[in-house]
C-alpha cells in the first residue's frame, strides 16, 4: 500500500503520522515499516522513546485494519487502542534505522481485535506485547453503486 493510501484512511495528520510504509495487509497479518528521524515526535538523544513505539505499532494495525476493511467493502469510522498486555521493551531505534512494525490477529469478535505485535530493526527485537483494539466499521456503502 502507498503512503498516500493508508494516510488517508487513519486519522493521524504530520507531524504524528508515524508509519511510512505498508507493504503487507489482511485479516491474519499485518506488516509496516518507519524509518527514524531526527524530526520526528519523541526522539530523544538520538533515539525512538518508548511510548512513540507503542504508537508506530499501534498505527500499523490501524493502517493494515483500515486497508482491510476497505478491500472488503468497508469504511473505518472509528478506532481505538483499547488495552496493552505484557508489553516489553528490548532496545530503541536510532535516527536513520527503520523499524519493522509487524502484527498478527490472534481473535476478533464484534469490532475488537487482538494482535500480538512486534517491532524490531533487522534481527535485534526492540518490543513486543499484546494489541488490543476497538474498530467501528460501515460496511452500508458494499455493492452500492
């Protein structure tokens, strides 16, 4: 998917837009990518903080899941992060690495959704934990046309 796609089907504006890729989308898988800048949000000393991470994973699932429900006919009308369970950090990003956002749906039932997500720059692990997540979708508008 191109930035311009999933960009404007999350309601994140610049500068708290804080995925840059997302190449891989769908009902089991999600998987983004953002590169770390010196500009961005929350870097500190060089480095990605902690809980802008947990908002680039966030972003992944919101980005993949609104990709998602538009390939099925649906719109996101709304979405939120309703819940983290056994999050742990490893290590930070720096200025110029990009991090793999992955997240893969482990249930989803009646707009909630949960995925167990991982960032990670190459091979070193940098956090993971449970997503939780509320997403309202309209599928009214499917075969209209």
């Amino acid at each position: 998917m191109t930035p311009p796609d999933f960009k404007s089907l999350i309601p994140h504006r610049p500068p708290m837009v804080l995925v840059d890729e997302v190449p891989i989308w769908g009902a089991e898988r999600i998987c983004a990518r953002r590169t770390v800048r010196e500009s961005d949000p929350f870097v500190e000393n060089g480095e990605l903080s902690d809980p802008s991470l947990i908002e680039c994973l966030a972003q992944a699932i919101a980005a993949g899941d609104a990709q998602h429900a538009r390939d099925k006919g649906g719109r996101v009308i709304k979405g939120y992060l309703t819940g983290l369970t056994g999050l742990k950090f490893y290590s930070r990003a720096r200025v110029g690495e990009t991090i793999d956002l992955e997240a893969d749906c482990q249930r989803r039932m009646d707009g909630m959704g949960l995925f167990h997500a991982r960032a990670r720059v190459q091979d070193r692990l940098l956090a993971e934990g449970v997503f939780k997540l509320y997403v309202l979708i309209d599928y009214s508008q499917r075969g209209a046309t």
